[in-house]
C-alpha cells in the first residue's frame, strides 16, 4: 500500500516527538504538518515543490517545553487558525510546563497564556489530547484538553477576549486518565465528544444543544470500563449516515463500535483487527482513492497495521514500507501535503528513544478523487461539518476532523476516493448549526472550498 519518500522531509533530525496536526501556519491557504517535540523544537512542515521544509519560527518552536499533544481551530473567528499545544512533564497530576495557546499577530506567533490576563487559566495537570469543539455551533472553536489526573478543560475567550476554562458551566470537567479525543456529530446533529480514557471507562459526551452536554457511554454500550484507550477515530465505512468508532486499547482487545442505530454502539471488531498492540494513533481514510476507506493502526515499538473495508468486511492489508517494525511511533496524521489528490501519511517516533519522522504516500494510481473544504462564517476551516458526497451509486459520508487519534489531529479537508467514478452527482455540506449547502453535477480530481452560506 505505501512506498517510503521520507527523503521529501528537507531536514529530519532524530527527535523525540510526539503529536502531528494540520493546519496553515502561514496563512497562504495550503496546510502544513504541525509536529510536537518532547524537549526538542515544535516544528511546522511546508510543501516548497521541492520537499517539505520546517518554517517554525523560534516562538512557535518553543525549543525547551515537552509538547505531546496538538489541535487547531480559530477561537478569536478571526479566520486564522490558532494551535493549542499541551505540555506534560509528568505521568498524571500537576506539572511544571504550562500549555501554550499560539495566535498568529502580524508577522508571528504570540502565546495567549503568556498574557497577563490569562494567566489564572493555564493548565498544570498532565494532559493528553487536545481537541477543537465548537459547542453551540457559531464556528468561533474552544479547545478541550484531556487531562489525566485532573478536571478536563475547555478553553474558550470571554466578551473581554481573555482566556476562561468553561469546562465545569458545559459539564465536561470530569476527572480520568483521559487519552483520546474526538469531536464532531456523532449521536446528535451538533458536536458531540467521545473520548477513550485509562483506567476508567470511555466517555460520550452528547450535546443538549445548549452549551452544556450529558455523559452517556454506558447506555450507549461504549463505555468499556476495564481496559486502557489510546488512539480513536470516527468512520462511516457503509454510507448510512451513522459513524462508527474505531480504538485501540493499550496492549489489549482493540474496538470497533459499530453504531447500530442512533446512540447505541456494538463491537464488531474481527480477530485481526482486535488484536492487542502497544498501539498509539488510530487513522481512518482512502488511501488509494478506491471508494472504500482503510484503518490505520500506528504502534509503537511493534509492527504497524492496516485494514481494509472491501465486500463489506474489515481485511488485513499489506503496508509496505509504513510497517516499520522498529518504529517508535507515538503520533502520526494524514494530509495531501503536496496538492496532488494522494494523501500523504506523516508517523512522529520517540517517547523511548529519538528517532526521524517518516513520510509515505500510497501507490500511484489512476483512481479519481474529490476533496471538500468547508469553511466557517468567519472564513476558518469549519471543524466538524459533516459532508455527504453521492457517486457511483452510493454515498460517503466524512466529518471535518477537529481531534483524532491520540495527541494528534487530521487535516480539515474530507478527502473522497471515487475509483473509476469522474462524476460526483451531489455534495451536502452541514454545518454544526445545521445550516446546510447542496452541490450538483461536480467533477472530480479538484478541491472544492465551500464557504459558509450567507443570507
């Protein structure tokens, strides 16, 4: 399935790195990889034609912090995405390194926790996961952290612009070993989280539609007490509208909780897939354009896994390069870094030892594609819009991905493989207010951008 071109990474150093986002950092309308170093330099990777090349700047690098987890999202709705990355120097409870809050001001990067009058609001409990979560729908993103040992938080700015951890007013600060995250519609119309948490049972946060959300894992049968969750990845890999969820638990039955009807999950995975593995980010997507998704397992220390939905099951596939046996893998996301319709597989190493990143690309095909990038009102990427695409004779469905896997967060674009297929008959993009937008008659092998619509 993938060929190595590591050799596209311009300079790549052995680090220790942890969590991958995606985002655009200079502001030009294409996205780089946002990776996070663990006492080595945050670093932002960008698409030069001739490879990919770190333009961090020595604010955003934050050379001496330990970064493990990241997530995106325009909190201010000035259209610019901010980048929240979570610190942590200990296991779980308190710790020394603050998170920091990057803003994009002028020419660079500001860190709103640095400002006076957010400093009552820093988190110093060890965290995991970071995600963007847009609770009442008006495409202006809080970041809720995953905190291990302590409350969750939920960082949102008040009318003064100042920083304020909202968490306890919409019932999210619940104490855990929190891991990972996702967030968008998954049991109501608007963003619901779901979260995999250790020691303690998984949790599914349903939004009321007020700002405030219910926990209901255990009566959606997905609360799995027992065992250690890690990386978590939302899916709907037979079009009926309901997403699955996907996870792997620490050195243990991995899940896939298939949604069976709205609110209520079964496991399904089959033996292969719920083999237990020191597994760390979990990936959904087309690689090879086909139609049909594929799931990505990155482990760490342990061979890599894929899996492909083909007749309507779960199948192992072949990874190719991306096995890496030996691979430390503690974080990884996907983008078409480069604009060719391919996505691109970025896999972060360390936590153990230092070692390079790795980039992969799957096989050159002639399969078509199409790739949707909605937008806010305010003109950011619109994290958690759900967009339905009909083709072929049949349906995907995607969600713009606003925290996914463990530490890490994917691009904000749905990415469709289409097969043979060159025409798509109809596009639905739905907004977390449920505005929605209709496209007819497209072509495919292009990106669309979908602005939010206006009356």
């Amino acid at each position: 399935m993938f060929t190595d071109c590591s050799a596209l990474l311009l300079k790549n150093p052995a680090q220790r790195n942890y969590g991958v986002a995606v985002t655009d950092v200079d502001g030009d309308g294409a996205f780089e990889f946002v990776v996070a170093g663990f006492g080595y330099p945050n670093l932002a990777l960008k698409w030069n034609q001739a490879g990919l090349k770190n333009i961090a700047d020595d604010i955003l690098a934050d050379s001496y912090d330990q970064a493990i987890g990241l997530a995106a999202g325009d909190i201010d709705g000035d259209g610019r995405e901010e980048i929240y990355v979570l610190n942590t120097d200990t296991f779980m409870g308190p710790k020394q390194f603050g998170d920091r809050l990057f803003a994009r001001r002028g020419n660079g990067w500001q860190d709103l926790f640095a400002l006076q009058e957010n400093q009552a609001a820093l988190n110093l409990t060890a965290g995991r996961s970071v995600a963007a979560v847009d609770r009442d729908g008006d495409g202006r993103y809080g970041f809720f952290v995953a905190n291990y040992g302590g409350p969750m938080r939920l960082y949102e700015l008040d009318a003064q612009n100042r920083l304020r951890d909202v968490a306890a007013a919409a019932n999210l600060n619940f104490i855990t070993g929190g891991r990972g995250i996702v967030a968008q519609p998954l049991v109501s119309e608007r963003m619901d989280i779901f979260m995999t948490n250790e020691r303690g049972s998984n949790f599914l946060f349903v939004n009321r539609g007020d700002g405030t959300f219910d926990e209901i894992s255990r009566d959606a049968g997905i609360h799995d007490p027992r065992e250690h969750g890690r990386g978590v990845a939302a899916l709907d890999p037979d079009g009926d509208g309901l997403f699955d969820l996907v996870y792997g638990n620490w050195e243990s039955s991995h899940r896939l909780f298939a949604q069976t009807a709205p609110g209520e999950f079964t496991d399904i995975a089959p033996t292969d897939m719920a083999r237990p593995s020191p597994v760390r980010t979990v990936i959904a997507a087309d690689f090879d354009n086909d139609g049909a998704l594929e799931i990505f397992f990155n482990n760490i220390g342990a061979p890599n896994r894929l899996f492909g939905w083909r007749d309507g099951r779960w199948t192992p596939l072949t990874l190719g390069d991306a096995l890496e046996p030996y691979g430390l893998g503690t974080g990884a996301a996907v983008c078409d870094i480069d604009a060719d319709g391919r996505l691109e597989l970025l896999i972060a190493h360390g936590e153990i030892d230092a070692q390079p990143l790795s980039l992969y690309r799957s096989t050159q095909s002639d399969n078509a594609w199409l790739r949707v990038l909605p937008l806010t009102r305010y003109g950011a990427p619109a994290r958690g819009a759900v967009v339905m695409l009909y083709a072929g004779g049949r349906a995907q469905v995607r969600a713009i991905d606003a925290g996914s896997g463990y530490l890490c967060q994917m691009e904000p674009t749905a990415h469709f493989g289409l097969g043979r297929t060159e025409h798509v008959d109809k596009l639905v993009v739905r907004w977390l207010d449920g505005t929605q937008t209709t496209l007819t008659d497209l072509d495919a092998n292009q990106l669309i951008r979908v602005p939010y619509p206006t009356s």
